[in-house]
C-alpha cells in the first residue's frame, strides 16, 4: 500500500529550475517528484530530528522503489 500524497505549488529560483531540467533530461529514471522527495526528505534526515518513515521515504525513492 502506498503512501498518500499531498500536491506543493513552490517557488524556486530559475537557474535551479533549468539545472533541475537539464539533470531530468539527461536521467530519464528520475521525475521531478522523485528529484523533490529526494531533497526534501535528504534535508529533513540531516535537521529534522531522525523520523524513521522519512528514512524510509529517502532510501526508496534513492533507489526507486516502488511502494
């Protein structure tokens, strides 16, 4: 069973939009919302306080698995 999902409208500056891009053009594994997942849950293991289920969310989309 997977986990549910919530939609984010974010703002980011246009070089890291076009080098985000550039990255996904050139990955064709990776989606945007994989990329996204990825940073955010990397961001909140390393200052966020240890929850084990963002590990678990890091280490899958790391690795692709499907939930």
């Amino acid at each position: 069973m997977s986990s549910p999902m919530v939609s984010l409208l974010v703002e980011i500056p246009e070089e890291l939009h076009e080098s985000l891009q550039g990255y996904l053009e050139s990955h064709a594994a990776w989606s945007q919302q994989r990329a996204f997942c990825a940073a955010l849950s990397l961001f909140l293991m390393q200052n966020g306080g240890g929850d084990r289920r963002v590990n678990r969310i890091y280490l899958d989309t790391l690795f692709d698995y499907a939930a």
